[in-house]
C-alpha cells in the first residue's frame, strides 16, 4: 500500500512512532523503521506473514488486529511484546480500520509508541515547559534593571561595556539577586539584541537529559531519542547570546564537553563524531563563588579561566539599600496593574522594609509585596498585614546605639501588631523570654 504512493512510504519511515498497514487477513503490508528500532527486525521478518503466525509462535498473546476486524472500529491498549533481543516491551497500541465504499475492512494500521519512551518524553518536554516558562516569566516582569544604589549602578557600568564585545562573562551573586536580569541587559546592550537570548538552568535537568538539550543529538542516539535527532541549545545559539544558569551544578563530564566547545568553537551532539562550527555568546550565573567549587573539586579549574574572563558581582539587596524602596515601589505597580487594584504602602511598611535584612534578596521582596497587594483590605498596605514568618525577625543586637535602637523599636512594634498585641507569642517570634520583653516594651513607651 505505501510502495504505491510517491514519497508515502519515506514520510511513515520518519515518523517517531512505530506503523504497521495491514490487509484485511492480518497479512504485514509495511512495516517503518521505528516499529523496526523498536522490535530489532527487519522487514523481511514481517512481510508476507500474518499478524497470527507471531501469535503461534509466541511473540505475540494477542491480536489487537483481530478485535479490530470483528468489531470494525478503532482500539487502543497496551501490549507487551517480545523482542529480538529477548526482552518483554510494552507498548501503547492503536488500531485503526480503513473501510471500502462498501463499509468493509480493506486496511488496518497500526501506530504504536513504547510505553517507556513516551514517558521519557513527557518528564523531557515536562522539564523543558519549566525552564522556559520559569525564565521568561522572570523576564516578562520586569525589562529594565533598577539601580539607584552606587554598587548596581556599577554593575551596570560593567554590564554595558562587557556587551560589547563577545568575551564570556561570569554572573555571581546570591540566590535571588537578579543574575537572569542582569544577562538579559547584557543581551539586550550586544549586537545580538534582535534575537531572544537562549537560556537553561542546570539544575532543572538529569545529566542526561542537560547533555541531550545541551548538545543536542543525532538519530537514534539513545530510547526515546526523536527520529530526526534534536538540534542543542549551545546550536541553537548560533550569533546569539547562551545563558548557563546555575552553571556551578553542572556534571563534571559536561564541564569537559562545555570546555571543548569553548575551545575548538564546535559541537559534537550525542551518538555522532562529526563535529559542528557554532558561534555564540556565553553568559554564565552561579550562586556560589566558583573559585571555592574549584578548590572542592566540584568544578574544573581550566573551564572555570575560560569562564571567568569578565567577573560581574551582584550585590545582596541587603547591601543596595538604596533600591529597596524603588524596587517595592516598581512591585507595587506593577501587581496593582496584574490583579486590577489600588494599593499604597504606609511609611511604617517603608520602614520595616527599609531595615529588614532581606536574606531571599529580591525574590523575597517581590513575593512579600504580591501578597500584601493581594491580601490587604484596604487601599493602604499596614504593617500588621506582613505575614507572619515572612519577615523572619532576627533578635536584637547587643549594640545599644541610636540607630540599632531604632531597629529593635521597629522589629517589636511590628511584632506585636503581628500577633494582635499577644505578648507570649511576640517573644517566642523575637526569640526573646517574655520577662525581656516587658522590660523593653516599658523601655520604649509600648506598654
């Protein structure tokens, strides 16, 4: 049936899932080459025998063909089969009739997926869905960088003059402190600023599967693999900017493959020898400085000088204090716009926001301003609407000047509305006795 359609026979050779076209009496008509992978035989195997004499001679316990001709419509279950290698194989199969003008069975064709590769490519395009929607989510919130402080202020100036050229830059800094933004300014100050910057974080994928999207593969390069093979994302890259993220966690043998490229300027996918010219941008962010990671062991010393040619530092925003109140501001608006609502902050909310040590940096901050937008009654955001346990209060220092007065006022006065002047509960939340407490709140005039 297929050999007598032009160019039919090599569409269904090329499909990633197994076809067989049947007579009506079970007879193999084609048979492509996925099915083929997926058994070990060849198509001689098949053809001119019936679906029946694999059921005699074992190979198969049942025919789904058979229930199909004598209920003339489709069915789909799963079979389990044996291979040539001698291995039981289930697969999800669906049988198909093709009717005659006359309303008779002429054809059936089967199309049939292995139960274990498609649940590789569900977890695959699952983690693939994640990363892409994770980082385009941090993108489309916010395009440009807020920088008042005079260290971001810096790290713009940096930022700006790395852009231009093509040398790889190192982003370091604490979970949170806006390394994706800071490689999206790079991108969108480089010659490459037309295209979407490809981008993958290291720690959403097993080794495997970071390899295979890394480097992309060749055809039938491991289970599962699409029949066409995969273009990888360093490829994908070509006259553009690459984001590793997290690289710090990336496997030793894919730290040696990362510096072959970064060397040889070409990539070899996986299951092939032939290697690819490719030419891109690399971005690298870790979390954790990398020198120490080389001093562990963790991390190569000769991928590490490659990557750190252009070292960009990302303050903690408990060290940029002077973009605490715009960034909250630039929150504001923006969830106001999101949710349709009017929200303000009062100046006591500043304060507490102005003196918290902010240890999730801005994505703490961000996630505290949506809820206070989200769960505030009125159009005046108060401080007894921050959660409890999202500002983690830190006990008073011993110091007693000024300005560390000030703070502990602040933390107990706020701890208290907190927990609706509930004393016992305001000492267990400063991590203070009770007795200390009182003697404080008569301290500073809370009694």
């Amino acid at each position: 049936m297929a050999s007598n359609l032009p160019g039919l026979e090599n569409i269904l050779d090329n499909l990633d899932v197994g076809i067989i076209i049947f007579d009506n009496k079970g007879t193999y008509l084609f048979v492509n080459k996925t099915l083929l992978q997926y058994t070990g035989r060849t198509r001689q195997d098949y053809l001119n025998h019936t679906v029946y004499d694999f059921i005699a001679s074992g190979l198969y316990k049942e025919s789904v063909v058979d229930k199909v001709y004598h209920e003339k419509r489709a069915v789909t279950q799963i079979h389990v089969t044996v291979s040539a290698d001698g291995k039981q194989v289930g697969r999800l199969v669906t049988v198909s009739p093709i009717f005659n003008a006359q309303g008779e069975i002429v054809y059936a064709i089967s199309c049939q997926i292995q139960v274990d590769a498609m649940n590789q490519k569900y977890s695959h395009a699952k983690a693939i869905n994640a990363i892409a929607t994770g980082i385009r989510g941090n993108w489309d919130d916010r395009r440009e960088v807020i920088a008042k402080s005079p260290s971001m202020v810096g790290v713009l100036r940096q930022a700006a003059r790395a852009a231009q050229s093509d040398a790889s830059v190192l982003l370091l800094g604490e979970s949170g402190t806006g390394k994706e933004i800071v490689a999206q300014y790079i991108h969108q100050h480089s010659p490459y600023r037309k295209k979407q910057m490809v981008a993958i974080n290291c720690t959403s994928l097993p080794e495997s599967l970071l390899e295979a999207e890394l480097f992309g593969y060749e055809k039938g390069a491991f289970t599962g693999a699409a029949s066409g093979g995969k273009i990888g994302l360093i490829e994908a890259a070509a006259n553009n900017t690459l984001l590793l993220d997290e690289v710090n966690s990336m496997p030793l043998s894919l730290q040696a493959k990362l510096l072959r490229v970064l060397e040889t300027k070409a990539v070899i996918p996986v299951g092939s020898v032939k290697p690819r010219a490719v030419n891109f941008r690399l971005i690298c962010a870790s979390n954790v400085a990398l020198a120490q990671c080389v001093k562990e062991g963790t991390f190569r010393m000769d991928l590490y000088y490659r990557l750190n040619v252009i070292p960009i530092t990302i303050p903690p925003l408990r060290e940029r204090r002077e973009d605490i109140t715009p960034l909250a501001d630039y929150f504001l608006d923006h969830f106001c716009q999101k949710y349709g609502l009017q929200k303000e902050f009062s100046s006591r909310v500043y304060q507490i926001l102005n003196h918290y040590k902010w240890p999730g940096n801005i994505r703490e901050l961000r996630n505290l301003v949506e809820h206070m937008v989200v769960m505030s009654e009125s159009s005046v955001v108060k401080i007894n609407q921050i959660p409890t346990g999202m500002l983690q209060l830190e006990p008073p220092s011993p110091e007693s000047g000024p300005e560390c007065l000030n703070e502990e006022y602040l933390r107990i006065q706020m701890a208290l509305r907190l927990h609706g002047g509930h004393r016992e509960k305001t000492a267990q939340y400063l991590g203070i006795s009770r007795r200390t407490l009182q003697y404080k709140l008569k301290k500073y005039g809370l009694l």
